[in-house]
C-alpha cells in the first residue's frame, strides 16, 4: 500500500515516484520534506533488497544523467569518465596526419603552454590550435553557403589552421621580417630560425628557446589572428610595439621587477627600432 501510494507506474520497467507536492495534493497529507524522503528512501532500499523488477520504459536520458541514474554510486563514475584518457582524441589524430606529431609530443605541448603564460587569451588560442578547433574561413565555410574558404591574408589557398599560422605567402613574410629581428638584435640568437613545430605547437627539437622567446611567439599568433578577424594587413613593426606595450604593461603590474627586467633583458634590442 505504501509502495502504491509513493509511485505511479507510466511505463513498463520504470517507477515515477510522486513530488511532495503531488502527494501532498492527491492524498490530502501534510508530510515535511524530511519525511517524504526518508520513504521514498525506505521504498527504494525495499525494492533494491527483494530485486523487484522495475516496470517501465527507460528514458532516453542524456548519457551522463543515465550513468547517474542507473548507479548507486552517484557521480563517481562520471569522474572515472573523465580520468580515463581518451584512445583516439581528434585533434592529435589531426596534427599526426598533417604534421607527424608525436602523442607524446602533442601532449608536451600543453605542459609547455602552462609553464610559459597563465593569459587566458593565449591559453585559448594556443589550446584552440592544438585541439585543431580555431575558427577559420574554410570551417566556416562549411555552415555559411556565402562565406569563402580563402585565406584572409592571400585569399589564393584554402585558410586552415596550418595555413594561416605557416603556410601562407603573408604568414612567411611575418615571421621571416621576426626572425631576422631576434638574430640581428638579440645577442644571444645565434642562426635562430622558425619552424613549423616551433610556431604551432611550441616546440622544435632542433630549435632551443626560452620561456620569454615560447611567450612572444604566443603573442605573435595572437595577433596574426586578430588581424586576420578585423582584415588587418600583417605588420610585423605593429606587432613589435604591441609587444613592447605589453612588456611595459607587465613590468608595472610585476611582483619581481627585478626576475622580470632580467627575462627580458636579451630582448630589450628589439624595442629600439620603434622607440
């Protein structure tokens, strides 16, 4: 009688139980909520101990919702879930197809996003670009019947990921323009070059850097990609004083001015051909 006051059969294989409040109405009681519950737990822990089949339809719930609905073990599968690393994960699947990147090196290239800037923007776009998920024309292109593909900068090849940061005609005279930068003012380059690894995915074996010059290329695609959303040309003196602006910006806000002004110090010849 209990166990009928408590629920309403809807489906086959399910047990709906009634709200407080629909108790409350349809049998005219004035139970607390501390004493419906403490039934409805009874009901439950009854039904579980003498294994009664449960009538009613299953409901086609969101999958996480029926992990939670079909375990006694509440959200602890759902953690396992998610600390189980992922077999085949898309963006790396991606990156090895069109680069060769190693698991181990993709996955390095998240360690060395965390230790170089704690800037959310950076963060977003470095992790948009290794997940192989920032927005470009060709994407776009594919849900916009009147959005062209091209790239922005060219507008003669298709705009991808690897295109935009490396690829393209425009890109290349960037970093060139960049790179001949640090080697005639920064005393401690000595034949520094970019290359692919090193602009997409913060590393290069052949190419040592250290964590001022993994920030400045951060910036750098940050701008390369703020260019191409408000149809900027590139402009690598542009992007030398955005830099120093930003150096000038964090030495103010800085806790050690000192660790900072030391950093910074083999770059500090870069600034001199804008001030």
């Amino acid at each position: 009688m209990i166990i009928k006051f408590f629920y309403r059969t809807t489906f086959k294989k399910d047990i709906l139980f009634l709200t407080l409040e629909e108790f409350n109405n349809k049998y005219s009681t004035k139970l607390n909520f501390l004493q419906y519950n403490s039934i409805i737990s009874s009901i439950r822990k009854y039904t579980n101990s003498i294994s009664i089949e449960k009538q009613g339809k299953k409901h086609n719930f969101q999958p996480a919702l029926n992990i939670i609905l079909t375990t006694k073990s509440g959200t602890s599968p759902i953690y396992n879930k998610f600390i189980i690393p992922e077999a085949n994960i898309s963006g790396f699947r991606k990156w090895s197809q069109n680069t060769g990147i190693s698991k181990d090196e993709w996955l390095d290239s998240f360690v060395k996003l965390i230790a170089t800037t704690n800037d959310p923007k950076l963060r977003w776009i470095q992790s948009r670009i290794l997940h192989h998920i920032l927005t470009t024309n060709r994407s776009v292109s594919k849900y916009t019947h009147n959005q062209t593909d091209l790239c922005s900068f060219c507008n003669l090849k298709s705009e991808t990921i690897l295109h935009i940061f490396w690829e393209c005609t425009k890109t290349k005279i960037f970093w060139n323009n960049l790179e001949t930068t640090f080697n005639n003012r920064c005393s401690h380059s000595v034949n520094f070059r970019f290359t692919k690894s090193l602009i997409l995915f913060g590393h290069c074996e052949i190419i040592r850097t250290d964590k001022i010059c993994d920030f400045i290329i951060l910036m750098a695609k940050f701008f390369i990609y703020r260019c191409k959303v408000q149809n900027i040309n590139l402009n690598s003196r542009l992007f030398l004083i955005e830099l120093y602006n930003r150096y000038k910006a964090e030495f103010i806000i800085s806790k050690n001015r000192n660790q900072l002004r030391n950093g910074w110090a083999p770059y500090q010849n870069m600034f001199k051909a804008i001030l």
